[in-house]
C-alpha cells in the first residue's frame, strides 16, 4: 500500500484530546480526592443511598463500652452541614470511642508518611481530660497518637501524625478519657504528600496518570450527576450546582450524589480548576440547564435567572478580576490569577424541549456578555435520532461552538462508524465527543478505539475535543463500567484504554496533514449483507399483549399469520419465527397490561448475545430505540422519544431492507437506522506535523495479518537516512488487561529505526498493534 503525504494540506489538530472527570464509582470521595476519612462530618443520610445513616463508616470501638453515641443537630460548626456526633461516656474508662473505617479496605498508611488531621471538637465536662486521636490498625494496635484538650465551644483541633507502619487496612480513632459528652464535627485526615503538595488536594497517585497523559482539557464533574436532582441548591439531594462547591470546606453542604452514594463537595470546582491548571488542561466546566430529564424537573421560564447566574458568575469565579465579586472567592481560596476558562457546557446530553427552550435563554446570555467563551451544546445520549437531531438543531440555531455527543457502543460498532466524521460539516458547530467507550477495558477495546480515534484525528476541524468516558473508579465501588483508570484505597492502574489515549495525548502534532492512499489492500467486511435470524416478541419487564401478528417476505411476497400471544413478566419471550430473507416486514398490535417498559421485540437474533432488540418504552419508558448486539455487547443504534401508555393498543411495523431497518408506531415512522456492516481496514493512519517540523506517524492495525505500507512525502528534501523514534503496544491476546496486581500488563514500548530517507520509506505494521513514528 502507498500512502502520500501532503504537507499543503494541513488543519490544526487544537485541543482535540483531553479528559473527562465525573464523579461516579466514588470518583471524587474515596477515589481523587485525598480526604482519607468517609463521612467526616456525619452528614450521611438514607437520601444519599438508603443504608447510610448519620453513623455510617463509623464504628464504636468495642461493642461492650459504656458510650452512646448519636448523632445531633443544631449548633453545628456549619449551618450548612447541620449533623455531628455526640459521644457521651457515660463511665469512664481508658479506651472507649470511635473510629472510622476509610473508603474501600480502610485508611491506607505508608510507613514514615506524614498524615494531616483535623477535627471540630468541644467537651461538656471533666475538660481535664483529653481526647485521643489514633491510627490504628484493624485489630486495635496504635501506630501513631496524640492528645487535645477540649473546650466548652468548638474548637478546631489539628496535628500531623508519622505513621509507623505500611497498613492499607488502617483506622482513625478518636477515645476520650472522663466522663460526659464529647463532640466531634468534621473530623479529616489527609495526607501531607497530594499531588502538587496542595492543601485540600487530591491523590498523588491518580494525578500522576491523569498528568502523565498531557491531555489538552478537563471536562468536569459530569455527565448525569449535574442534572438528576432536585432544581433548588439548598435540598439535600439537589443536582450539581458549582456555587455550592467553593469556599471552606466546612461550609460546602454535603448532597446526595445521583449515583447513590454521598459528595462532600470537598473536591470542588476551585480544586477542579485548580487540577485542570495543574496537569496542563484546559478547565471545561459543565453547568445544568435548568432540566433534569430523568425526573423531568424544568425550573419555571420566569425562574430562570439563577441557572443563568449560575453561568455567568462561573465565568467570573474562572476568569474574572480580584475585584469582582466572583473572582474575590477565587482569589480569597488561594488563585488570584484567573483560571483562563475558555470552554462552558450548558447541559450534559439532555432530551426533550424542555431543555432547549432553557438553554437558549442561558446560551444568549453568556454570549452577550462574554462573547469569548466558546458555548457547548449538547446531543443527547444517542448516536442518532430524533433527540441528537434536536440537539444538533439548537446548536446551528443558537450558534454555539461545539456540540456534545454522547455514545457507549459494542467494538464493533465502531468499527463499522469509522468513517462517521468524515461527512460532518467542518464550519458548522464542532463536535465534543464528551464521552465515549467500547465497551470494555481489554486490549481490543483498547485497539479499535485507537482506530476510532485517527478517524478523529483526519477530520479536525469537524471534530475538535473528544474525552474518553468514565475516567475513574473505585473497584470497591462501580457504578459504571468501562473505566479508563482504576483504583482501590492505595493502588492505581491505567486500563489498556487509559495507555492508548495517553499514546494519541502525548503524540499529537500542530497540524493534521492530508494524504492520499493509493494501491489499499481490500478491507475485511465482518458482517453479512442482511439481517436474519429469529423473530422473539417480550416485554420489558411488563406484560404484553400481541395481537394480529403477520410477517410479510417482501422479496417472494408471502405472508404468514401468527397466534395472538401474552409475554413478559418475567416470561419467557415468544419465539415467532426464523427469518432468512434479505427484505421483510412485520406487522403486529401490542397492548402493555402490566410494567412500564412496554415492548421488546427482537430480530435477526443469533442467540442471546448477537440479535438486534426493538425497545418500545425502555428504562423510563420515554424512548423507542433500535439496539444492535454483538458478542454479548449492545450499541444503541437510533432513539425517538415515545412513552408507552397502559392498555392503549398501538399498530407497529418494523421494516427489515438488508442492513437498513425502519420502525413504525400508529403510522408514524420513529427510526431508520442502518446497521453499518462491520469493516477491518488493512490500515488506519494518520499524519501529523509537529512545530518543529518532525512528522507523526500513527498507524493502527486491527487485522491478524501485518500491513506494509509505503510512505512518499514528495516536499521532504533529504534523501539520506533518518532516525525514527518508535513507540509500539501491541503483542497481546485481544482479552489482556491491565490490573491493579498486573498493572503494566500492556504498557507502549519504545524503539528506534533507521528510515532510508524522508521522501519515502516504507514500514511494516504489525498485526494487532499500534504503533507511532515520530520522524
Ligand atoms: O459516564 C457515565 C454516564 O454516561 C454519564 O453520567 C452520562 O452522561 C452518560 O449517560
């Protein structure tokens, strides 16, 4: 294969690569955040998850003590954090209190490392007396402690403890001698050594990869949690709102997060951009819209004003003078210099009219007042229809910057969408791919994104930021998988995922360049021409009720009837009927009795892990969707809004064309998608020109076989031999991953060739394999 390079040809590859912080998987406490203590200032409450209680990862010290302890309101250190702990020792004695029991195993300690501590604390009686703060280990024994006297009013109490011992299982106990009650509120431990040495700062360990990875922006810190929730800041399970995030800690009110868990909102957004400042990214913050589609809360028009303050005193806390009110909080938190925010996401892939009715209404007032900041709209959570097509709409109408898409697909599917960008419009609104995956975290997820990603490469301007999503979890707690960084309490590992966007992040030139390929081996198409297999009819967890069921072959004509039948419920689905033919249409009634997911009717299913699933409801029962499922892995592959009302009888009809399928409800036709056959191309490049001149050559191979491929750059003018700096990751079983006990398991290595000069060279690109020149 010969590929040409033409270096006339060039577009700025800008920030195209960056990263996407959100807070699920216990992202923020318990993973980024360097606070080593969980529910520091027993805040905890059944809204953030229902077993949680003002007590939770707290523990007496010893069941018999004669210690009650409860939890009080009122008098708080904040008002804002209204909950503290009263431990009333009704007898005394030597070692009667409590401890907490960390995130994940427990409070990791490293022998020798320094831990900060501080605490609220006040004490009715016997004030002789002291407290006593330990590290401890599980089975009681003291690695490290120190005494406080206590006052009748709060008091903030702090020392550094020197950990004696290496312990990842490790506890904070607070014990005090005398009689009486003794009070406790926001009782913390952080290790002196976070990244960048900052106070209230975040993990060292986990900042390092996310800085090793020189990614050109930071988007933050959501994804769903800033728009589930309740519309006003002050309710205890309120969405996301940034103001409620800055200034003490002490005073920032802890909130339920939409993932189930609690955020103490210790990790806020002055941290988030000061993080973002720190490993090199832009900040781009996300701000809600005033909607939350999954409760489908729209604050009032005529209320508006404060999302739209939301907006733009955002601005002014980023980029705004000392002297403002806004830039003063920043300033007085430690930044007087402005962050330099240059990107704003209104909303995170919001459906529904609601939304765009608010956005534009916020859109046009950052636009008036800070023309500067590029706007970002958002696309909904699917890859095509009719709310990605609204979303689009708002975003040529509004005139925004870029555009948010949103899609978590099978491999396959990206495979088979390589090409997705290449007819976008590159003066229009740019794409933000703001969160994508394939599912999974082995080294062919890992592959087939890399090739995703030179396709994303060739078509800046039309795209320009894309962030893989999610970028952290906790494995004691996931909520969400795939994740590009994983971690428990004291160890860190990369996927496969997280070293190849790394790869693209740390190899990425000024300017994209043309090239021309000529003599290309033939791809290899993996899928068939149709779509056959059987016909299931089922419900979505509900029961349902078809009727008048015929299948049409439209290339013989033949027409077949069907019993009426009743499915779901935990049933098992109706088989109907196995398909062979290219072009058919089926035809049916269906009822919903009982649920409200309404209808799932299958086709072209394999088994159980290769079929194609018509969804008429879904999980909120709002959506129709056509789903396409590959080897167990399933890609959603065109939504529509429709809400399945009980015993109301629809009319559906699903038109199968080969690879095209249309899907009708009451003579209205919802969706069309194509299911874009699978496709291995010999060869994905892409070719980049660095400042100083050097070029970058990426090449991803997919197939099992090598790829040799012919490189002729006609301007180069040396002929004699030059040096390329080789990075590779390849060799490796398509199942490999990477593991907190394995975690360089598939990690780049480094080499170097001799080219016979840059005019032209050729090179062999292995199977399976990334590789990237650097010449
Ligand atoms: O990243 C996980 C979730 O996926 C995000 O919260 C949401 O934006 C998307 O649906």
């Amino acid at each position: 294969m010969k590929v040409k390079i033409c270096p006339e040809q060039k577009e700025k590859t800008g920030d195209l690569f960056g990263i996407f912080f959100e807070d699920l998987n216990h992202a923020a406490d318990g993973g980024l955040y360097a606070e080593l203590v969980q529910n520091r200032s027993f805040e905890f409450c059944d809204i953030d998850h229902p077993s949680y209680h003002g007590l939770t990862a707290w523990e007496p010290l010893h069941a018999d003590q004669p210690v009650q302890l409860r939890i009080m309101t009122g008098n708080a250190v904040s008002e804002k954090n209204p909950h503290y702990l009263s431990m009333d020792v009704q007898e005394p004695g030597e070692d009667y209190g409590i401890w907490n029991i960390g995130f994940g195993e427990g409070i990791p300690l490293k022998k020798g490392a320094v831990y900060n501590f501080c605490c609220y604390a006040k004490r009715e009686q016997d004030r002789k007396e002291p407290i006593e703060v330990s590290l401890r280990g599980k089975d009681g024994s003291i690695y490290a402690k120190q005494e406080f006297y206590l006052e009748k009013d709060w008091k903030k109490i702090s020392g550094q403890f020197c950990s004696a011992v290496t312990d990842s299982a490790a506890r904070l106990a607070v014990t005090a001698k005398g009689r009486g009650k003794v009070y406790l509120d926001f009782v913390s431990l952080f290790p002196q050594d976070t990244f960048k040495g900052r106070k209230n700062g975040v993990r060292k360990d986990l900042a390092e990869l996310l800085a090793a990875m020189h990614p050109k922006f930071m988007r933050f810190p959501g994804g769903c949690l800033i728009h589930d929730g309740a519309l006003d800041p002050d309710a205890r399970d309120a969405f996301y709102r940034w103001k409620n995030t800055v200034g003490p800690v002490e005073q920032r009110p802890a909130r339920r997060n939409s993932w189930g868990y609690n955020q103490t909102l210790g990790l806020g957004f002055y941290e988030l951009f000061q993080l973002s400042e720190d490993i090199g990214a832009k900040p781009l913050p996300v701000v809600n819209g005033g909607w939350d589609p999954h409760h489908k809360r729209a604050v009032p028009m005529d209320e508006i004003q404060p999302f739209i303050d939301d907006a733009l005193d955002l601005i002014e806390f980023a980029n705004g003078s000392t002297d403002t009110k806004w830039g003063a909080v920043r300033t007085e938190m430690g930044h007087p210099e402005p962050f330099g925010m240059e990107y704003l996401g209104i909303g995170n892939e919001e459906v529904g009219a609601e939304f765009f009715e608010r956005f534009e209404v916020i859109c046009r007032a950052v636009r008036e007042k800070y023309p500067e900041i590029k706007i970002i709209g958002t696309a909904s959570p699917f890859a095509a229809g009719s709310e990605f097509e609204r979303g689009w709409d708002s975003a040529v109408k509004n005139k925004v910057d870029l555009v948010d898409e949103h899609y978590y697909m099978s491999p396959e599917w990206f495979l088979a969408n390589h090409h997705r960008y290449d007819s976008y419009d590159r003066s229009g609104p740019g794409v933000f791919l703001g969160e994508y995956a394939s599912w999974g975290n082995t080294w062919y997820n890992a592959l087939v994104e890399a090739s995703y990603m030179i396709g994303m490469e060739k078509n800046v301007p039309a795209v320009r930021l894309a962030c893989y999503a999610p970028m952290l979890a906790h494995t004691d707690y996931v909520n969400w998988k795939p994740d590009m960084i994983w971690y428990d309490n004291h160890r860190a590992c990369g996927s496969a995922n997280y070293e190849v966007q790394k790869l693209f992040m740390n190899h990425l030139g000024r300017w994209e360049l043309a090239t021309v390929a000529e003599e290309a081996p033939q791809a290899v198409k993996k899928s068939e021409d149709q779509i056959t297999g059987s016909i299931l009819l089922d419900g979505n967890e509900s029961e349902v009720e078809y009727t008048r069921i015929c299948l049409k072959n439209e290339d013989t004509g033949e027409t077949t009837k069907f019993a009426d039948c009743r499915v779901g419920a935990g049933g098992p689905a109706e088989l109907l009927t196995e398909v062979q033919t290219e072009n058919y249409t089926l035809t049916f009634e269906a009822k919903e009795k009982q649920g409200f997911r309404g209808f799932r009717i299958y086709f072209g299913w394999q088994d159980e892990d290769n079929n194609f699933m018509w969804s008429v409801g879904g999980w909120q029962n709002q959506d129709i969707s056509i789903f396409e499922k590959i080897k167990g892995r399933s890609s959603e592959l065109m939504q529509a809004l429709f809400t399945v009302e009980k015993e109301k009888s629809y009319t559906f009809c699903l038109k199968v064309r080969g690879r095209k399928v249309e899907a009708w409800a009451d003579e209205k036709k919802y969706l069309d998608p194509v299911s874009k056959p699978v496709v291995e191309e010999p060869i994905y490049l892409s070719v980049q020109e660095k400042e100083d001149g050097k070029l970058i050559i990426k090449g991803v191979n997919v197939q099992k076989q090598p790829c040799s491929v012919t490189f002729n750059c006609p301007d180069a003018e040396d002929e004699t031999p030059v040096s390329a700096d080789i990075t590779y990751l390849g060799d490796y079983e398509e199942t490999a991953e990477n593991s907190l006990e394995q975690p360089h398991a598939i990690i780049p290595q480094k080499k170097t060739a001799i080219l016979p000069g840059k005019r032209e060279f050729t090179y062999c690109f292995p199977e399976n394999s990334i590789t990237i020149l650097e010449i």
